[in-house]
C-alpha cells in the first residue's frame, strides 16, 4: 500500500494566499482533494470553519462543500453551451439559493473584467477569459475557501500573470481565502505561505511542518 499523504498537518487562517507546492506524483493534488471533500482520508481529519468533515455523510458533504468551497481548475470546465453568465450562476442553482444571484454574478464577472462578454456563449470567449469566469463562478457562493487546482497550467505566461494577479486582488478585496497547488511556484510570486509536498510528508521553508489541518 502506497502512501499519498504522511502525517501531512497544518492550519490555514481566513484570508491567506497560501500556495501548495511539489513535483509531479508528490501527493499535492490528493491533499487539495482531500481539503476539497473530494477523497477522504483513511486515517486524520479535515476542520472546514470548526466543522469535522470526516462525521459527514456523502449528502452532507455534497451540501457543505457547494456551501463552503470554490473551485478552479486547470480547464475552466465551462459547459459550451451556456453563456458565461449561465455559468458562473450554476453553483447558485445547485445550491437553491437563486435569490439575487443574477446581480451577484454580474457583480463578479465585472470585478473579473468580463462585463462586455456576459452574454457570450462559453465556446466563444478566450482561454483567459474563461479562466476569469471560472474565478467568478467560483466565488459565487461567498465559499469560506477557495481551491485551485493548477489555475494557469493551461496557459501562456502573459495571461498566467493576469489570472494570478486577478486572484490576488481577490483574495484581498474580499479577504478570500485561496489554496492553490501548482508545480511552478514561480508563477505566482509573493503568497502568504507556501507549503510544500515531497514524498507525502508537508513542509513550509525549510522546516517540517507541526500545525493542524484546521481551515
């Protein structure tokens, strides 16, 4: 039996840019998961905002993790056929909670820039367009953490740099709490913490890791 994750522990406090960082098979990804109620894991536990996710049933966790955390991923997983405003308001309708929705994603997709491409079908816009519309579908819930699973992976460096920076201002303005993995921490500059994964065992600097899974 392979470990993913070993004695991996520590807490991350509302509003930190924190970075995950780590080579290919490192296990960051499955951390994310694991942070994302994506996997559970076999020995430990996840703190989300006091809550132990580990005595919730899988419809508990289907309605805890729409409630409580934002996703982006490497594709923005835009669905083609519905318009970028369509698509930041899907949460909101898996959710129940369409009660001013609409205003909430216009709000959003123009803090992301993408005012004049609201009514855009998804397949029409640019990749870092979508990215953008991603960010915003993915804070449409007001999450208490959002998780982004290599965010620029899947482009150039000049429109890396704007993403990167979009979630920054993010983070700050809304005093948002983003965990992002990412092979290439270069990438992204400056960030709050910056932990890193080798060989399942976390680290932040040069020293091992002591504090709690806590977010």
């Amino acid at each position: 039996m392979v470990k993913a994750l070993d004695n991996v522990s520590f807490s991350i406090e509302k509003g930190e840019f924190v970075l995950i960082v780590g080579s290919s098979g490192s296990g960051k990804s499955t951390l994310l998961n694991m942070i994302g109620l994506l996997d559970r894991p076999t020995n430990g536990k996840v703190f989300i905002d006091g809550t132990d996710t580990s005595n919730l049933s899988d419809n508990q966790i289907s309605t805890f993790r729409n409630k409580k955390l934002g996703f982006i991923f490497q594709f923005s997983n835009l669905l083609t056929d519905l318009t970028v405003l369509e698509n930041v308001l899907l949460p909101r309708e898996i959710a129940g909670t369409t009660e001013s929705a609409e205003k909430n994603a216009r709000e959003l997709l123009k803090a992301v820039g993408l005012e004049n491409q609201i009514n855009k079908r998804a397949n029409k816009i640019s990749g870092g367009q979508a990215q953008r519309a991603a960010i915003a579908r993915g804070l449409i819930n007001h999450p208490s953490i959002v998780l982004a699973d290599e965010p620029t992976g899947n482009l150039d460096s000049v429109t890396s740099k704007i993403i990167v920076d979009l979630m920054k201002s993010m983070a700050k303005e809304l005093n948002q709490t983003f965990i992002i993995v990412t092979h290439d921490q270069q990438h992204f500059g400056d960030a709050d913490r910056v932990i890193t994964i080798k060989d399942g065992k976390a680290s932040e600097g040069n020293q091992p890791s002591e504090l709690e899974v806590l977010v």
